[in-house]
C-alpha cells in the first residue's frame, strides 16, 4: 500500500500559511517602495534608517527588560501559586484559583484602566517599574496554568524518597522537584514573555514619559510617521535573531549521546 | 565549561543586566511631550534642547479618545500635549488646560491669522496650532474620465466598487454636509437628515468605509477614487505618478493639532518655551518639510521650498480655503451625529 499523502500536504500547507506572510515582510524590508503592493526594487534603506532611529532601538530596549523582568517574577510567583493549588485544597484556595483565571479572560482595556487608576491613586509614578508589574499580573495566570497542567502527574513520591535519604526540604525542592518542573516552568516563561513583548492596551495605560515600548511606538507610528518600513526592517531582524537563539537552545538542549 | 554550566551563566548574567532600572538624567530639567510618534524633527527638538540645556522625553499615543482616556484617570508626567483641535476643546472643557501666557510666547505673531480666525480658540488662549492638513479626495487620472474637483465624484457609478470613504463620522457626514453647502459642524437636525442621505447615496457606490489601506490600495490601483488624509496621500502619492489629490471645491475639513499645556504640569516656563520654539519661523519651516504637513505659520511660509509652498493641497488657493474648516467639538451635540451615523452604517 502507498503511504497515504495527506500528512504530507497538511504538513506543507500549514507551513505555507505559517511562514508566506513572514517571507512576505523580510521580503519587503528590502524594498525601496513604502508601500507593500508595490516593489520599487532592492534596497538596504529601511535598515539604514532604523540605525538612525535611537528612540525606536530605545522602545525595543524597554519592551525587551519588560519583558525578562515580567516573565522571570512571573516564574516564580506562577510556580508557586501552581503549588498552593496543587497541594492544599480548601475554600480558600477555591477563591484563590478563581483570582488566579480571572486575569485569563478579563478584558485587556478593563486591566490597563484599573491598573492605571490604582497607580495614580496610591501616587506612584508611571515609568518601566510600573509596566512590568502590570505584565506580571497577566503573565503569573498563564505560567500557574502550565505549570499546574505539570504537577497535575508529578509524582511526589519521588520527594518523599529524597526527603527519606536524608535531603532537608529546600535540597530536595533544588534537586528534585525544581529539575523535574523545569520544562513546564520554563514553558510558561516562554509563553509569558511573549505576551509582555506584544501587549498592546495595558502597556498604554500604564506606561510614563519616556517608557513606549516597541508595540506603542508602532501603533503611534501607523497614524503621521513616513518611516513605518523601519518596522519591517526591525522585524526580519528580530526574526532572525529567534530562529538563532532557538537553533542554539535546540543545539544546547540536544540530549548528550551516551559514550561508552 | 559544560552544557549547563554555560546554560545557566549566561541566562544569569543575561537577567542581571535586562532588569529594568531607573536611571534619572541627572539635575538636568526634562520636558516631556505627549505626542504623536514622528511629529517632531530631530533638528527642531536638538535645537530646543541646546537653547535650554535640557531634554526633550516623547511619550507617543495613537488617538485622541486613547490620550484623553489616560489623562482624564490622572496620569500625569506631561508637560506639552498635541491632540486635535477638537480633543484640545474636551481637555479644556474638563478644565485640564493651562492658561497660555502670551508674554511668553513673543512668536505667537507668526501664526497665520486666516487659519486662526476658523479655529476654535481663536486667541489662543488655551492652545497653539501646531500642523495642519486637508481632508481630500484622490484619483487615478489613467483609470477616472474626465474629473470635477467636487465631492459629486463619489456619486459616479461607474466607479461603483473601486472607491473607498473614510470609516469616520465627522469626516463623511461632515463632507457630505460641505457638499449641500452646509457648515461641516453644522448641528441642525434638518441639514443632517440631507447630509445623511447624501452619504447613504455615496455609501451606494464604494467598496468600504476605510481608514488605513486606502493609500496602499489607491497606490497599487486597487481603487480609483478615496478620501483620505492630505498627510497620507501625498506621502502615497510619492510612489505612484497617477495619483491626483484635490480638495473638493465646496471645501472640505482642514483638521489641525494643537500645541497645549496640561494644567499639572511640573515645567511652565520650560512648556512655554517650547511652543515659543515651534513658532519661530525658521524652525516651523524646517519642522513642516520634515513631517510633511502645513504649520500655520505665516512667517514660515516664506522659507519653505518652492516645491513644498507651490502644493495647491496643502495651500489651496483663498477661494477653497476659505471654504475649509477645522472639525470643532460637538459637545452635547453628538448624540444627533451617532444617531444619523448608525443610519448611514446599517442602511443597505
């Protein structure tokens, strides 16, 4: 029997809807014309330009410390909301669950106000500090749900059996609970900082003078500015510079062949 | 080194420098400007920043309704806004505005007094203009026989499908009131019951009610006629021959942005200074070619390009610019505006 065709199409359709729009835009960051219906031949300009624009390599800046410091808090208070509700069950942490998915489905406008009228009524002013803790409260939700999705089958026999060969309570969470949680948590940074890295509506509400990120930045950009093809550049740039640190982390994450 | 060891160096030293900081510039003063992103030369505020040794910190916003949400839940930190003008009259309204200190502002002289005589703080005492560009309509001349410079072209049907209006009420309703002879701010109910049928006419004909392709799609020639933006047009225009921009001859909007200053700001002196700055003639000039719209400088106007000056868009002849006028704050007017808007939106 011929092996059937159909994971072979799916495979190059999904990948055709997947990366065409992005060959689309590298594409034309190379092109001279401002326009994307029209090539008007291959030019460097857009890259040039974005060179000379240090407030746009300034919002990428901020967007990217955000965007670590968020998903890094994010992290660890995650992980450890994901405990309390894996571990101890009650009324409280009922309550507590409900305020851990809230922020999941909560509208992004009704966040970004309420943030901001908070901020302003305790007086604090509006800079990098108050971006990050607004992502972390959005971030924390997803990186609790995966890393409760990991603890769902962890077995926790295997901390008992290190807490019985003599492991005090911290050694055994260093060595034994955290190395076998790491995906999941670290899967949950991931996601996190994607999210922080291209939030939009809250990131408005609550930033300061002087603290646009990358997403306000281009939102602003769309309505007066003539350099918008910058953005292109900008983005086949990042592009390249994920598909580098992915290649590497893959290369780096390769299980070690074992030498005998 | 191993594999982990480098794994988790790296992340660590990685972290420790990307954690966000807050370094002040020192006792240097900073002026911060709530602004649109790319609507201010980089000569115009390195030469502020020279005169007054200090900096010029821009925070960008992407509309007006978004700028006025924020400032009225109480942020603060700003010290020069540029809304529209229409926007400048809701902050004053709210009385979130600082009185202008014309002692101050010796360059106010400059402004062109014909645009001022329009606009709705019409002695400034609340805001500066600052830019200022038409609505218009543009064409392909290959693909539209035989054109009249009026707004009567959106009823042709035989470019019925290729024409493109914007998705905003003032600006649609607004022509089609400047088409029956009307003020564009007009808020007599009769005037906008014939404005809305003149627009449910029009809707008849286009493709969408559109507020960003339709420069990329006029430039491609996906569509023959749109009204846009006289900024964005002539920046599309740039890239395609074919294209021509006209303000229609019954007249059309000329919005403008305005240059004000929020009442808690921490920098009066320094505010003013600046909006004194972006009136000197030579600086406006330099600003205007820059960013590609028309300052309402009188005194400016000598120094620009011939190119630039000779733009019968954004320096129509007397006869259609006394036909133009800024789109002013309806107030509580605006219910009788949505109401005939939905109608427009929902007809078929």
């Amino acid at each position: 029997m011929k092996p059937s065709r159909v994971p072979f199409v799916t495979l190059v359709i999904v990948l055709v809807f997947l990366y065409l729009p992005i060959a689309f835009l590298v594409m034309n960051s190379c092109n001279t014309s401002r326009f994307a219906s029209k090539w008007g031949g291959f030019s460097l300009r857009w890259y040039e330009r974005l060179f000379e624009r240090q407030d746009i390599i300034a919002a990428l800046g901020n967007s990217l410390k955000i965007a670590t410091a968020a998903s890094i808090i994010s992290m660890v208070l995650g992980t450890a909301a994901a405990f309390a509700l894996e571990r101890h069950r009650s009324r409280l942490q009922d309550a507590h669950r409900l305020l851990i998915t809230v922020p999941l489905v909560l509208p992004d406008i009704l966040m970004g106000m309420s943030l901001l009228l908070l901020f302003v009524s305790l007086g604090v002013s509006l800079n990098l500090i108050t971006i990050t803790v607004a992502h972390v409260t959005f971030c924390l939700s997803y990186v609790a749900l995966v890393v409760q999705a990991r603890l769902q089958d962890f077995d926790f026999n295997t901390v008992e059996a290190a807490r019985d060969l003599g492991a005090t309570k911290l050694q055994a969470f260093v060595k034994v609970t955290l190395p076998l949680l790491a995906p999941g948590i670290l899967a949950g940074g991931l996601l996190a900082f994607t999210l922080s890295i291209d939030d939009y509506v809250i990131t408005y509400f609550v930033k300061g003078p002087g603290s646009d990120t990358l997403p306000t930045l281009v939102y602003s950009m769309i309505k007066k500015s003539k350099d918008l093809p910058v953005i292109n550049a900008l983005s086949s740039l990042m592009l390249a510079a994920t598909f580098i640190v992915v290649a590497v982390s893959q290369r780096l994450t390769r299980p070690t062949p074992i030498r005998d | 080194m191993n594999r982990r060891h480098f794994i988790t160096t790296s992340a660590a030293a990685l972290a420790a420098t990307s954690l966000p900081s807050c370094n002040s510039s020192g006792k240097k003063k900073t002026l911060t400007v709530f602004t649109w992103a790319d609507y201010l030369s980089e000569n115009a505020t390195a030469g502020f920043e020279k005169a007054n040794d200090c900096t010029v910190v821009i925070d960008t916003f992407d509309s007006n309704e978004a700028m006025l949400a924020k400032l009225e839940s109480g942020a603060t930190g700003y010290d020069i806004l540029v809304p529209s003008s229409y926007a400048v009259q809701a902050l004053n309204r709210k009385s979130m505005l600082m009185p202008l200190d014309h002692s101050k502002l010796p360059n106010l002289k400059n402004v062109d007094a014909s645009y001022l005589a329009k606009a709705a703080d019409t002695k400034m005492e609340f805001s500066v203009p600052y830019m200022m560009a038409p609505t218009c309509l543009c064409y392909l001349e290959s693909k539209v026989s035989n054109p009249v410079e009026s707004w009567s072209m959106l009823d042709r049907t035989d470019l019925k499908g290729r024409v493109t209006l914007l998705d905003d009420m003032r600006e649609v309703l607004g022509a089609a009131l400047k088409f029956l002879g009307h003020s564009l701010n007009s808020t007599d109910p009769a005037q906008l019951a014939a404005a809305r049928d003149v627009a449910i006419g029009w809707k008849k004909n286009i493709a969408k009610f559109e507020n960003e392709q339709y420069k990329t799609g006029i430039a491609s020639g996906e569509f023959f006629l749109v009204q846009g933006y006289a900024g964005d047009l002539l920046q599309a225009s740039e890239e395609n021959e074919d294209m021509r921009i006209f303000i229609p001859q019954e007249g059309s909007a000329f919005s403008c942005d305005d240059l004000c200053i929020p009442k808690n700001t921490t920098q009066p002196d320094l505010a003013h200074a600046f909006i004194d700055h972006l009136t000197a003639s030579e600086v406006a000039a330099e600003n205007m070619a820059w960013i590609g719209y028309r300052a309402p400088n009188s005194a400016a106007y000598a120094q620009l390009s011939e190119d630039f000056r000779g733009s019968p868009v954004l320096f129509p002849p007397d006869g259609i610019f006394s036909k133009c006028e800024p789109i002013a704050d309806l107030g509580d007017k605006l219910p009788l505006w949505t109401s005939e808007w939905d109608k427009v939106k929902t007809a078929v």
